[in-house]
C-alpha cells in the first residue's frame, strides 16, 4: 500500500513541474514515505532525517517532506525531533503534498494530519490521483482503504482509520484507463480485500428510490452483478461483498491479461471469490493467504477471527477449486504468550498446507496495539530466534518441492529486465508470481512487460531457471502527462 502511496505522490508532484531523481544532492524536495509495520521503522526515519539535516543546513531551500504511516501516529513527534522537516501528512492526503509544501513555503514548516477518507470523496484515494509507475506494464489499484479488523499485533486500522471501498465503476475506470496506457497487469489493493463493497451494498440497501441527487448511480457504486441479484430477488438485496464481481469485471478488461490483488483475510474468503478466480482468466493461479500462526490459542489472542482448522479447509477448497494453484503466507514467530506446543501447531500447520513460499517474521511490539501491553507474555528473543529457524526450513522443504515440479513445465512469463547478478540473462514473472531466470536469445533482448513461454529446466529455493521457447509481442507503453491550467 506505501508503495502504491509513493507513486502517487511522486505523480503529484510530476504534475507539478518536478522530476525524480535518486540523488539527494540533485533534490529540490525529499519525501520520505514511512512506514510502521517494519521493525524498527521509527529509528530508520529519524536516522535518515539526521542525515538530511546536514544536506538542509548546506542547501536551506531543500524542502523534507514526511508522509505515510509513521507520520500518520507520530505527528507533532515528527516536528519535534525534526523541526527542519517542511512537510508532515499522513496516510488520508497524499494528493495534497503540492499544496501543503506551498504553504510551508508560505507560513514555515506544516502538518495536516486527516483522521479518515471520506466515504463520499472517491478522489482522495490514492488510485484517484497521477501516478508515477516504476513499471510501464503493471500497476497497482486501490479499491478499499481502512480496516475494520482488530487484530492484536497490528497498527494499521489506527493509522489508515476504517474500511471504506471505492465505487466499483470508479476502480473499473482506472482499469480501463491504465490499459489503454499498456498496461498488461494490475494488483487490487486492499487491506481485506474479501471484504471489498460489502459496506457499499449496504448503502444501496438502504436507498430504495434510487441514488440520491448529485450522486453517482447506484450502478456506478455496486456493479451490475449486485443489482441484476436484488432484482431477481423482488427485495431489497443482500448485503454482501463484491470482491468476486470485482475480479470478474477487472479480468474482463480488454487488454488486461493478469490480475493479482492482496491481501485477502482467511475468515472472509469465499466460495465465490474461489469459483471467480477458477473461472477467470486472468486472474493468476496464486494466493497470498496470511495465516500468522497455527496454534487456535495465538490465533485467539490475535483476535485473528478463526482456527487452523478453517484456514486448512480454505487451502483444501482453495486447491479443489482452482488448478495448479500456488500458495503462500505471512506467519509471525513468537507472539506474546506463544508456548512450545503453540509454535509446534504452527510448524504442522504449515507442513500440511505446503506453502510454495512465506514471508515469515519475529514478533516486534508496535506501540498502539493491543499486543504490546502483553508485555509479562513477551516472548524470549532467543527462543523466538531458534523458532524461527526450525519454520524456516519447514517452509524451505515445501518451497523447493513446489518448485521442483514446475521442471519441465512451459509457462508464461513476464519480462522485468535484466538479472541483477548476469547481465546475460533476464528475469521474469510466471503468473504464480515465481521469479525466473532465462538465457537472453542471442541478438534478442525482450523488453520489461514483454511476454514469453518459458520451459522450466532447473528449480531453486526462491527462483526457476528455464529456456524462452516462444517470444509475444513488444510492450506498448503510453504516458499521460498531466496538464493544469494556472
């Protein structure tokens, strides 16, 4: 999501006559996007912010802008332990960095800080506003902002307020916009994606005569789907999500030939957000499905909302229902109160799920949450150390096995440039999100967002090793250049 923020405003301010550059000596603006769900996220900002002083007391008119989620919770904290930073916003107003530095300039150094999104203003997302993309092929798309989950370890519905979703026309708009652009591959965005429009349809529910005036049609706001359902109903309609019309209508785009989305919450998946991704075709075979532990106790206490049980039945429905589906997951090692038998739940867990990959992490307290006062049950970090290694390697075995069988398979794949490490091959990404390493043809060089078919010959723990069979068409990629009459 601060990625998606990122591109935004450094559109934004592209728009306003800048251009970027990764020289801080070079800037006229720095904008430092933070976020505090990493570890240690506060110290690595005002870290960079000491370094910037220097650089602002040799260049005064170097203007230091602090957004996103640290700067969401910290607020005046910012300006206190930085009081050179021109520009404090948070995570509601990332369209509005052009006007908050005119006013520091103006009257010195700003903060706006909003406490939500309007429901109402679909302009103030993200999505809404122009966009500086680092690849011409993919982008992402907000279509939900907020949380109204409350799980124990996490500060995001503090500092990104609740779940509101965007108007269902809107989000296909900018599908269709960023098609037209050459854009091949989107990413639906949201912190519970499963959950996307259900507060939607329960506005329409309630306006039984219609949109009222001045507002988008009630067609705009759920899809057709929701409305042809109401009406075959003779009532008023049931109040329910519509990420699975949502993937439908955005895989249906002309032009568009993958779909990702993330992050999806495993008590709300539903059978019909399966059967949509079964059936449509460009949806990619691959599901990020956080887990974060295996033990019903943690889960409990995380306020996660079911037990390891359902979580399996979702991966056995989830592999049933789409073919060659890959797998993967958040898991948190040594939340507070996790005991031995606890971390060993978790371990079989994953052993039966045979995840293709996981983002795995040790447990740190975020200030603001609930599980930071648990601080009697904190983990040793030792002991959190030593389980980490142990669900490494759990999660390691089923990698490569994943990976083993893709050897002799061909599959699609997506040019993203050149390998970082051998300049002779290029990497890509298969649509169950696999990176893969291939040979360049000689005097060909496929551009980033051009598609080939890949035979996979060789398996590794993180990555695929194959030979290009089939190269597709070059990529077209269109730039839009904002234009303001002053």
């Amino acid at each position: 999501m601060n990625e998606h923020d990122s591109e935004r405003i450094a559109g934004v301010l592209e728009a306003d006559g800048l251009e970027a550059t990764t020289e801080v000596s070079e800037a006229d603006v720095v904008v430092l996007n933070t976020c505090c769900i990493r570890e240690n996220a506060d110290n690595k900002l005002y870290g960079t912010l000491g370094h910037l002083k220097s650089e602002k007391d040799r260049r005064p008119e170097l203007e230091i802008v602090v957004g996103g989620c640290l700067a969401q919770k910290d607020r005046e904290v910012v300006q206190q332990r930085a009081p050179y930073v021109d520009v404090v916003m948070g995570t509601h107003n990332v369209g509005r960095v052009s006007e908050l530095l005119e006013a520091a300039r103006r009257d010195g150094p700003t903060m706006e800080i909003l406490e939500a999104t309007a429901a109402a203003d679909h302009e103030a997302f993200p999505s809404a506003l122009p966009a500086k993309r680092e690849q011409g092929w993919a982008a992402w798309v907000t279509i939900q902002f907020g949380c109204d989950n409350s799980c124990a370890f996490c500060i995001v519905p503090a500092v990104r307020g609740p779940e509101i979703s965007r108007p269902f026309g809107d989000v296909l708009d900018e599908v269709r916009r960023v098609a037209a652009d050459g854009v091949t591959e989107v990413t639906l965005l949201g912190q519970n994606v499963d959950s996307y429009g259900r507060d939607l349809t329960l506005r329409v529910r309630g306006e039984h005569d219609g949109a009222p005036a001045g507002t988008p049609s009630h067609e705009f706001v759920v899809g057709e789907a929701w409305l042809t359902e109401r009406e075959a109903m003779c009532a008023s309609g049931r109040a329910r999500p519509l990420f699975a019309d949502l993937l439908r209508a955005v895989g249906s785009v002309p032009g568009i030939r993958r779909v990702r989305f993330t992050s999806p919450h495993p008590k709300d998946m539903r059978a019909e957000t399966i059967a949509a991704m079964a059936h449509t075709a460009a949806v990619c075979e691959h599901l990020h499905l956080p887990m974060q532990s295996g033990s019903n106790e943690v889960l409990a206490a995380m306020h996660r909302g079911y037990t390891a049980e359902r979580y399996l039945r979702v991966v056995h429905d989830a592999r049933i229902g789409i073919d060659d589906l890959a797998l993967t997951t958040d898991v948190i090692v040594g939340f507070p109160g996790e005991t031995e038998a606890d971390f060993e739940a978790t371990l079989e867990v994953c052993a039966e799920a045979q995840f293709d990959s996981a983002y795995t992490f040790i447990y740190s307290s975020r200030p603001g949450t609930e599980a930071a006062e648990m601080t009697a049950a904190f983990v040793d970090h030792a002991v959190s150390v030593n389980r980490m290694e142990r669900l490494r390697a759990v999660i390691e075995r089923s990698a490569v096995r994943a990976n083993k069988a893709r050897i002799g398979r061909v599959d699609e794949v997506v040019v993203t440039g050149p390998s970082r490490r051998d300049p002779s091959m290029i990497t890509g990404l298969t649509r169950h999100n696999k990176r893969i390493h291939l040979p360049a043809p000689a005097g060909v060089r496929p551009r980033p967002g051009t598609y080939v078919s890949a035979l996979v010959t060789e398996a590794r723990m993180t990555s695929l090793v194959g030979e290009i069979v089939d190269i597709g068409d070059s990529p077209v990629h269109r730039t839009r250049i904002p234009v303001s009459a002053g």
